[in-house]
C-alpha cells in the first residue's frame, strides 16, 4: 500500500503473463463490493485511469504493509516455515527470475520452436527445493492418471496448485546453494519435460 496527503491506496498488479480467469474471479470481482472508504479502480499499463487515483500515487510519501493500514483488520503473514536459502534467491533473481508470494520465483525457459515454459522454485520442505512448471489443468483437483504415469514415466512426479498439475521435483537446499550450475540443469531439464508432457495433456497453449 502506498500512503500521503490526499489518501491511502492498495494496488495490485495483473501483468500479461497471470493466469487472467483466476485474476478476475479471484481479484477482481471481490473487489466489486468494497465499502466506503475504499474504492476499486482499474489503472491500464497505457495510462488511462482516474485522476484521483494518479493523485494518490504521485503524491504518496511511503510504501505501508497492508496489515498496518487499521480498516483493513489484517495481521502481519507468519514468517515461511520453510524458509527459502538467500544464496539461491539472489541467484534466481539476478538471473531475471521474479518473486512471488510463498516465497516463489517464477521464470520462462526458451524450450524451441517458439515455445516457452513457466518454470518455479519453492521451499517443499525444510531440506528441499521444489521445482515445478505447469503442464495441464487439474481435473476435480485431481492429477488424470494417464499425466501422473507418463511423467512417472518421466522421472517426475506431480502435484496441484491452484487448479494446474505441476510436473515436479525435489533438489536439496544445500545441493542448490552450493552449485548454481546443476540448479539451472535440473531446471532445464524439467521445463523441456514439461513442455513435451504439454503438448501431450493441455488444451491449447494453456500457460
């Protein structure tokens, strides 16, 4: 949130690549139904907005955590239970990764042919990374058997987030900490499975 003289504002960013259907559902359409004093105002990337909210914004004077904005009744997040080992954030993140909540990063393998894989890196555990990419959706929450045998098959395993089967796998903390190198080819590795599992299970090109 950012704060200053001619009020406060809660901004929240959809950029090309987020999952639009759940942006909308999950984001936007709540936010239909805030009470006063808040208002809900959508800013697009070229510029066109409400004055008010530029005014905000061009003269707030500091950047304030939600939970300390009173109205909002919020309490500050628990810190990771499993937290995530700086050596590798720093790497991903001056590799032109981008950090999510969790903490997650997020980055995007060129796999050829003009395709792309969304690849992430998450605390699994306490020992353990996990690094993930998308490959279909879920179907009742559920992974479809024939995708969990052919990335068996694969030597993967997978989960679901959200409503999206992840191809999967595990690579300790301390083996990524202290080689980056293996880190990247493990990573590229599973976004070229992920791809070819993709092709194979998802309906268009989903991600």
């Amino acid at each position: 949130m950012v704060t200053g003289p001619v009020g406060t504002a809660m901004h929240i960013y959809g950029s090309p690549d987020v999952d639009s259907d759940w942006f909308f559902r999950a984001v936007m359409q709540p936010l239909d139904h805030v009470a006063a004093p808040w208002t809900k105002e959508v800013v697009f990337m070229t510029g066109t907005g409400s004055p008010a909210v530029a005014n905000v914004f061009n003269s707030a004077t500091a950047g304030v955590p939600v939970w300390e904005i009173p109205r909002l009744g919020l309490t500050p997040p628990e810190p990771p239970a499993h937290p995530f080992p700086e050596s590798v954030a720093t790497f991903l993140l001056n590799s032109g990764w981008h950090e999510l909540d969790g903490p997650v990063y997020k980055g995007v393998l060129d796999v050829g042919g003009g395709r792309s894989q969304v690849l992430l890196v998450g605390s699994a555990d306490q020992e353990n990374l996990g690094l993930m990419s998308p490959i279909c959706k879920a179907v009742g929450d559920q992974v479809p058997p024939v995708v969990a045998l052919a990335a068996a098959n694969a030597g993967y395993r997978t989960s679901v987030i959200v409503d999206l089967v992840m191809l999967e796998t595990l690579m300790p903390k301390l083996e990524a900490a202290a080689d980056q190198h293996d880190l990247v080819n493990r990573l590229t590795a599973l976004g070229h499975a992920a791809d070819l599992l993709e092709q194979q299970f998802a309906e268009g090109d989903e991600f």
